[in-house]
C-alpha cells in the first residue's frame, strides 16, 4: 500500500506540474509537459505488452503509447500522464536510468496492483484532474452518488475508475471499493477513513451485482442492498451499490456507500 504522506506529496507534485503550464481553466494535455521537457514520445501499434511504456536510451527518455490494446483517446490521454508519472517521480526514473529497472511496460488506469504502477496512476489522476477543479466539479452536487464520479469523468475527460479513485483518495465522500475476479475478492477492500462497516466474509452476498455477473452473466450497474448484506452488522439501513465491469479482464469493481 501507499502511505498517505507519499500519497500527499505524489498529488502536490503532479499539480504543482499542472499549474506550471496550465491555468485553472484549460485542460491538461500531457504533450505540452513531454515537449517543455524535450521528453520524446509516439503513439503506435505494440500489440497486447502494454498500455505505455517509459524508455531510457542514450541518455533520454521516451514515451511510448500503445494504440493496439485500447482505441480510447481518454485512455491514451491517462497512459500518456502515467508515464510521465515514471517520468517525475525520482525513485522510478532513477532506476530506469541506472538499468536497474527495465523500460516501465505499464498497465495503467488503476487495474495493477504493483505499487511502482500504483503510485505512476495517482500521479497521472493528480495531474488531469488537480484537486481545486475535482471539489469545484464535486460540490454541484447535493447528494452523493454514481452520477458525480460519472461528472468528473465527463469533465475531465478520463476514465470511470481513474476518476472514482481520485475521489476516493480524495476523501470527498466514505466508500469501500471491491476488486473481484471469478466470484472471488481479490486483495484488500479499500475503505475510505470515515467507512467504519467491516464486511461480512470473502463471500459475496447473493444479491449483489458482482455475484449476479459471474454466476448469471447479468450486469447490474446501480442498486440498493441492506447493509447486513454487505457487512458484519445487524444493521438494516440501506446501502448503494454500483459496479464497474472490465469486460476485458472479467473484473468487478463494486463500490459501496452510505447516504
């Protein structure tokens, strides 16, 4: 896991970079860093190694996006501000430089669990969507749901998952976000610090969209649960549940909360 103060300092580093090109109302294009830095980059066909990649060669870095696993402009856009995450954060370029690390073959838009490519992600989510823009965008909305990470992503033009994790890690509102695979929650839950529930088991609830999605193959996108479902409580409040689905990747990303 990454440490809050880490996670601190990686967002004021990437929106210190931001607002040194950009003022608060234009968007954030990662070329203009790359070029300002004389950092080479393409965009090209490299088949299913990678979403991006982070190259040192003769003294200088490169910026490779891969085109062939996603034909997505936000997701370029995010890959291209997770390398440059690699790109600006010591401890990675360093070892890159010193060939003690190969060229980052990333996975980006917080699917890894590796925490090299964790730490590249909130980096990239920390420079396309700097904090005092996301509260601005967020507080248009009374309530919270689903509907304000869909606002942000429209907004800032990037990803679902890229923007519910930055407002995860920005704490706007306590959630609990479930990875799954095969019927299975893989690695731990993450609990917002004000989510005080504790689930049940490792087993998921009969009613939930994950469960449905891997035994029935129905997608539930929004629902209402009660939170003994959930959560080692006798609690009959109820809870929302939205859930993401990586097609792709026969992933569940089921993320929960209270009103």
């Amino acid at each position: 896991m990454i440490s809050e103060t880490r996670k601190i300092w990686i967002s004021e580093l990437a929106e210190s970079v931001a607002s040194r090109f950009f003022s608060s109302s234009e968007p954030i294009v990662p070329e203009v860093i790359a070029k300002a830095y004389k950092l080479g980059y393409c965009y090209g066909e490299y088949g299913d190694y990678f979403d991006g990649m982070l190259e040192h060669y003769n003294g200088e870095f490169h910026v490779f996006i891969n085109t062939s696993r996603h034909n997505n402009i936000n997701r370029h856009r995010f890959t291209f501000a997770h390398e440059l995450g690699h790109y600006f954060l010591d401890e990675h370029a360093i070892a890159l430089a010193q060939g003690l690390s190969a060229g980052h073959c990333s996975v980006t838009g917080f699917i890894s669990d590796s925490i090299v490519e964790r730490e590249a992600d909130l980096f990239a989510a920390s420079l396309l969507m700097p904090e005092s823009r996301v509260r601005s965008n967020y507080r248009n909305n009374r309530t919270f749901s689903f509907k304000a990470v869909e606002s942000i992503s429209k907004s800032f033009q990037v990803s679902l998952l890229s923007s519910l994790y930055r407002v995860f890690y920005l704490d706007l509102h306590p959630m609990m976000i479930i990875k799954i695979k095969n019927n299975r929650i893989i690695g731990k839950p993450l609990k917002s610090k004000d989510f005080y529930y504790k689930l049940r088991h490792k087993a998921l609830p009969t009613d939930s969209g994950a469960f449905n999605y891997f035994k029935n193959g129905k997608e539930i996108k929004s629902q209402e649960l009660y939170a003994f479902d959930w959560f080692n409580t006798e609690n009959s409040n109820t809870l929302f549940e939205h859930n993401l689905y990586i097609n792709s990747m026969d992933l569940v990303y089921t993320i929960l909360w209270t009103n």
